[in-house]
C-alpha cells in the first residue's frame, strides 16, 4: 500500500497543498499561451478582467515556472512572477477584484491549504489578510524566518501594515538579529574571552537544542542540480540550475555556488553575483551574516549583502578547524589545541582547551535548560564540551594556571608571586610553564627560579629557553658547550638520565602546554647528548687560502691512502612499508615524511623508529608538490620538495637554517651544496651539469656557464668548488682556477677538519690551511 500513500502525496502537492518536500519548477505546454498572453498584457499595460477570470486557477496553484528577463539560468514561480506584475498595475482595480474572487471560490471549496491558497492569489486583499495573520503568530510563537518569509511575501506586493505597526521595524530588526546570533539584542550574549572545556553529563546531552540558522527569508534546498528558493509554505520561489561539479553553501541570507575558479554569491531572490577573492581560498560556510573563506594566510570575512570588494581579512596564529561561532563583530574558533576569539580582526584572547581532537570536531551553539544560550565543543561520536568563559575570579591558586592556558604568561607570572609562600610550591609548574614561554623575556635570574623549581626536566627546558632562541637555530652551532649555559645543561642531562626523553621546542613561537606532537621542531636530551660528540670542525684560514687561489696553487696537498675517518658522513637506504623515506645516517635512523601540508624530517638514536627521538622538524608545505627526497653534506642535510623548493637542516640540531625557491625547477638534492655564508649551489641541468646557479640568502641568484660538465662539486668556507675532468678545479663565485694534485675522485670529497676525503684516500690541506675553530 506504500504506492498508494505516494500517489496520494503527489496528487496533493498537483493540488497545493502543503507538501513536506519541495517540488521544483516547471513549464507549461498546456497553459503556455494563456500565460504569455497575460503577461504580455501586462507588460503591455492594458491587461483586462477578463484575462484574469479566463485564467486557470490551476497556473497560480501549480509549481510553474516562468523564465527571469534577465537571467536564462533563473527561473521564478508563475504566481509570484504574476502576484508582482499585478502589483505594478494597481491602478486596474479590476484585476484585484478578480483575483479575490477566485481565491474565494478556492477557499469556499475547502480543497487545499488556506495560507497556501492566499500566497497564490496575491495580491488578493484577502490573501494579503491571511498572511499578515500567519507572520504575526510565527513572530509570537519565535518562528523568525517563517515571519520573514512570510513579510518577504507581502512586501513585494506593496504589503506596509506589518511594517506600520509600531513595532513593526523592530519586529524585522528582532528576528535577522536572532538568526544572525546578534549580541545587539538582548536574547544573544556577547562571546565572552574563552576558559576551560567541560565535558556535559548525560542529561545536559538530552536537554541540549542547538542554533540552526541555515535559513532566512528564505529556505533553501538543493534538487536534481538545482537550487530552490522556498517559502515559509514549501512553496518553491524561485530555482537556479546549476553545474553538475558545483558545491553549494547556504546560510541565513545568502549562498555560495562554487565552480572551478568561479565563486557566486545568491540572495534570496535567486540573483547571482560574482566575488572576485583571492586564489587558494577554502569556504568556510556563511554566518552571522558574513560569508566566511580561508586562504593560506588570512582569514577573509564579507557581509552577506555587502560589495565584492569590501571584505576584511585577519590571521590567525595556528590553522582552524570548521567554521566560527559568529555573534556581531566577534567570532569564536577552533584549532587543534586551544580556542581563539577575534573581535573584527583583531585576535583578543586565546584558551587552551587540552583535548585531543581531529578535524571533525566542530564549535556548535545552543540552549541548555539551566545555562541558557552556550557555546559547545562537539566530537563525531556525539560527545560534546561546554565552552566555559575565562574565570576571572578563579581561586589565587589556580589562578596562574588559567593565564598560562590563555597565553598571558607575564600575568600568570604576577598572580604567581601574588601567591602565599606556602602555595608557591604547589604551583611550580605554572612558575616553570610562564619561564619556558618567556624565557629571557622575563625579569626572573634562573637562581631566583631554582629556587622554587627543582625538577630536572622543568630546568633544562627553562636553561634550553634562556640559551635564546638565535643561539640555537644559527648555522654556527655544532654543539652543546658552544650554547650560553652549555655546561649547566650538561649537567642537567646527566640528572634527568637515559631512561627518559624530554623533548625541547627548538623554534619559537611555541607554548610550553602543547602536547610535544604539535611542536614543529624539537630536540630531546638524547639529541643534546649525542651533539656533544660532534666533530669539531675547523675553519679555513681565509687570508692563505686566497693566496694559494690567487697563485692557482691547490689548497690540498697530494693525497695519500688512510682508514677510514670516524667523521665520514655514511648514507644508506632504508625500507619503509608507509612509502617514506628512510636513510641511515652513520646507524641512526633519518626519516622523511609528507602529508598534505607538512613535511617532516626526523632522526633517531639507533636504525630503529622505536629508538629514542634526537630531533624532529616540520614545516608547511604546498599539498600539490610531487614528492620529497634528500641527501646529506656534511653538516647540512637537503631535503627537496618536487623539483622548485630546498631546504637545508643541521644535523645536529635539526634547526633548518635555509629554505629557498629555486628557479627553473633546478632544485635536486644530490645537485645542491650549502655553502656557509647561506649560499646554495646548484649544478644544472641534471645529469649534464654545464651551469651552476648561487642563490644567496636573499634569494638573489647567479648563474655562471661551466666550460665542460661538472664531475663533482663541494663548498669550501664562502666558494664552491666545481671540478671537472680535466683536473682542473673553478672556485665561484670568485673563479679562481687550480689543478687538483693526483687523480680526481669520481665521487665527491667530504669536507673534514683534516682534508678532503674520498675513496679512502685523503687530501691534506697544505700547510697550515686549516686551523682549529675557537
């Protein structure tokens, strides 16, 4: 009997009455010339009585389409198209008259839905009677775009009671504030500075109603490729047909149509206008009245009803999941660990919510019996977190606590020493947290610190933060007893032990509560431990090198067989079942990873991933470059992205002390030498090798034509030395030439303290060339 109950359906919505889902316009071969001939006149402006009671009241009760002058793509419901026209003809009072008759003998029969008989026959004085009555009860019963789709409905056939009662503006001010979350009215609290995420118990979970404001005026529904304009009744207004690859966004006044490059705004009335945004740019939705896009930098915000070109742009710190919770200027968001309000664009406070979450958590606003209007923090597997306000009046003790979570370091500081001495104690970490972020920002000696911090792990983070950020990422560092308070950390890695890793952010800006996961670039204790067996490396004497050079005299002596140094860099694969790159780097482990926007460069203690971590570092990416790959030179691992971006890391550190992009596409690991002024060298085109490009450290670049293909190339203190197989060796930038003593190596040399090695024989540097680096 199911087939009856659909058929039954069908010929109630060919009747008009009210239908659950909406039916979409279509044309009318039967009734076409009676249509055009009343539209015609019309437009004409000679329409007659007659036209109207020879006209089939099943044309304005239909779901019947009839094309926009000026738009083929948008197609208007024939009663409203009719109901606008009439209204345009006022002076015939014969054609109201006529209308009103009909939607009496309509009424009189009792077939169908009143209010959905009226919206038909407008702008019939008594259809305009019933839907002023049916906008006043959706006003008082809280159905806000009902009341807007039904005062949308009058007022396009001159309808003005509505807007004439005393409150009638107030009215339409009420509900676009209500729908639009709209602190400017009483019911919608301003988003206050975040706090803490609680979990909401089981009752809160059933009590919960969220704030859906997908709709305004109008409701909007997608059908078979089209997108539909409907009414409080159902009824389809109007409908535009769309691309089959087109995405849709809809929300309270508006929706975005995505295609290819192309992005459209739609209004309630079914226009279309383009906006012309920046490339690269994610739709994030439509709320609070604003249309809402994400870039790679900023966040853009546009008014709903505003010009193209009129929209705001913002950053913020960390990349955000879903879109905002919207009310007025203000907007709330989420990311992966804390919750950040801007207020315009302007960001005025940040929470660390201390979840693990992914992308498919959502900010989400409601109702809650006993808390009235909240914001929650909701999970794919139904559970959900009250956003609670910043506690302002928290207890002193928990009070330093709060500021850290919120960034406000120098404050959590202050309450902090506000503390009775004997609840400072407890409160160590906060005072330990606020030193590690702002190292030595801060007023507080590291004396003054041990004094209340005794944790051996709390120290060296503080004692890694107050080496400075510049000292730990420059080029110069090799190893630990070279860092300010080198020997002091020391100290502490022999406390803290080998059984433990605590990993150190290497890279400021970072917070001292992320979960060391989300720390771009880190250092353990192992790592600092392995760097104090670096090699000590030498550094050329510059003056007598320029003189052997200037006398096209070889800066090394001829080579003589020796073992093997323990400084050689070896290099070997390694599988990996995930398809990343795995190298071992004299036995440790070196992996590669990418994602769709990172990229990660990481090394382990032994050729084991379980082994303690030394380093880490990542970095955004572009997610549509090809592939990574690398290769080690000396100190300096090169890491390429596809063929046009290089990165340089230390070894030792896991710093990443240059990243470039390379033009032409010249960009191959095995091809690029970082030279120590920040110079990258690269021979070119691969495998021919008959150029060489320096691209300094301002992205400046130099390219030099080669006299025959390079054999090999390595960098020497600020020159790059290109060998070829003649024997002779160029220098460039500064072109010296030399003839290299004894065969050439058909690999090329490793740059150590002691010489050039190669194929197990080394070339010693002449005479006292090298001296001990102080």
């Amino acid at each position: 009997m199911r087939w009856l109950y659909g058929l039954i359906i069908c010929l109630a919505c060919g009747a008009g009455v009210y239908c659950q889902e909406p039916q979409p316009l279509r044309s009318s071969s039967e009734h076409g010339q009676a249509m055009q001939n009343l539209w015609r006149a019309l437009q004409e402006g000679s329409p007659q009585s007659d036209d109207m009671r020879t006209l089939d009241s099943r044309l304005l009760l239909g779901h019947y389409g009839w094309p926009h002058p000026d738009d083929p793509q948008l197609l208007q419901r024939w009663s409203r198209a009719l109901a606008q026209a009439i209204h345009q003809h006022r002076r015939h009072p014969s054609l109201l008259n006529s209308l009103e008759r009909a939607l009496q003998r309509e009424l009189d029969e009792g077939s169908a839905d009143p209010l959905r008989l009226a919206a038909a026959f407008l702008p019939a004085p008594l259809a305009q009677q019933y839907l002023q009555r049916a906008a006043e009860q959706a006003f008082d019963r809280g159905a806000f775009s009902d009341y807007l789709g039904y005062h949308g409905l009058l007022a396009e056939v001159g309808h003005t009671q509505l807007d004439a009662e005393p409150s009638g503006k107030q009215r339409q001010e009420l509900a676009w504030a209500w729908l639009h979350s709209n602190p400017a009215q009483s019911w919608w609290p301003q988003i206050p500075p975040p706090g803490p995420a609680t979990p909401l118990r089981e009752h809160h979970l059933t009590a919960w109603v969220p704030h859906h404001a997908d709709a305004g005026a109008v409701r909007w529904h997608l059908h078979n490729h089209r997108l539909m304009g409907v009414d409080p009744l159902n009824r389809t207004l109007w409908q535009r047909s769309l691309d089959r690859r087109a995405r849709v966004w809809t929300g309270s006044g508006a929706a975005l149509v995505s295609h290819g490059d192309t992005l459209q705004r739609i209004d309630e009335q079914g226009h279309a206008s383009d906006l012309v945004m920046p490339t690269d740019i994610a739709i994030l939705g439509i709320y609070g009245g604003f249309i809402w896009l994400q870039g790679r930098e900023y966040m853009y915000r546009l008014a709903i009803d505003a010009a193209p070109d009129t929209y705001q742009r913002f950053r913020l710190p960390v990349a955000t999941i879903g879109p905002p919770i919207v009310r007025g200027k203000r907007s709330l968001w989420l990311s992966d660990h804390e919750y950040l309000l801007v207020d315009g664009d302007t960001l005025i406070a940040r929470y660390l919510h201390g979840q693990d979450i992914d992308q498919e958590w959502r900010l989400e606003q409601g109702s809650l019996p006993s808390l009235g209007k909240v914001i929650t923090m909701a999970g794919p597997e139904g559970e959900r977190y009250l956003v609670q306000p910043f506690p302002d009046s928290s207890q002193a003790l928990l009070k330093p606590g709060h500021l850290n979570r919120a960034k406000r370091f120098t404050q959590a500081l202050a309450a902090w020493e506000q503390l009775p001495d004997e609840h400072r104690l407890a409160a160590s970490d906060e005072l330990a947290r606020a030193l590690v972020a702002l190292g030595p920002e801060s007023s507080w000696t590291l004396d003054a610190a041990w004094q209340w911090i005794t944790d051996p792990r709390w120290r060296l983070r503080i004692l890694w933060r107050y080496a400075t950020p510049q000292a730990v990422t420059t080029k110069d560092w090799h190893t630990l007893d070279q860092l300010p308070h080198g020997a002091d950390m020391a100290d502490l890695l022999e406390q803290v032990g080998d059984d433990e890793t605590v990993l150190l952010p290497v890279t400021p800006p970072h917070h001292p509560l992320y979960p060391a996961r989300a720390w771009d670039t880190v250092i353990s204790n192992h790592g600092l431990q392995h760097s104090l067996h670096a090699p000590q490396p030498g550094h050329l004497d510059a003056p007598q090198l320029a003189q052997h050079l200037k006398t096209e005299r070889s800066p090394v002596e001829a080579p003589r067989r020796v073992s093997k140094p323990d400084s050689i860099t070896q290099l070997q694969r390694q599988r990996d079942a995930q398809g990343n790159t795995q190298r071992l780097l004299n036995g440790q482990l070196l992996q590669l990873e990418s994602s769709r926007s990172t990229t990660t460069l990481a090394l382990h203690r032994t050729s084991q991933e379980e082994s303690p971590l030394l380093w880490r570092h990542r970095w955004q990416a572009p997610g549509y470059l090809p592939g990574r790959s690398l290769d080690i030179d000396g100190d300096w691992i090169v890491v390429a992205e596809g063929q046009a971006r290089l990165h340089v890391v230390h070894r030792w550190s896991g710093a990443r002390v240059r990243a470039a992009r390379v033009p032409n596409g010249l960009a191959m690991p095995s091809q690029a030498r970082y030279v120590r002024n920040g110079t990258l060298a690269i021979t070119h085109p691969i495998s021919v090798n008959t150029q060489i490009t320096l691209v300094d450290a301002n992205d400046a670049t130099q390219t030099f034509t080669l006299p025959q293909a390079a054999v090999w190339h390595i960098a020497v203190e600020d020159q790059v030395w290109v060998a070829f197989a003649s024997g002779e060796v160029i220098t460039y930038p500064d072109q010296a030439h030399f003839t290299w003593p004894g065969e050439l190596p058909e690999r090329r040399p490793q740059v150590l303290p002691e010489g050039l090695w190669a194929d197990g024989f080394l070339w010693p540097w002449r005479e006292t060339t090298l001296q001990p680096q102080e």
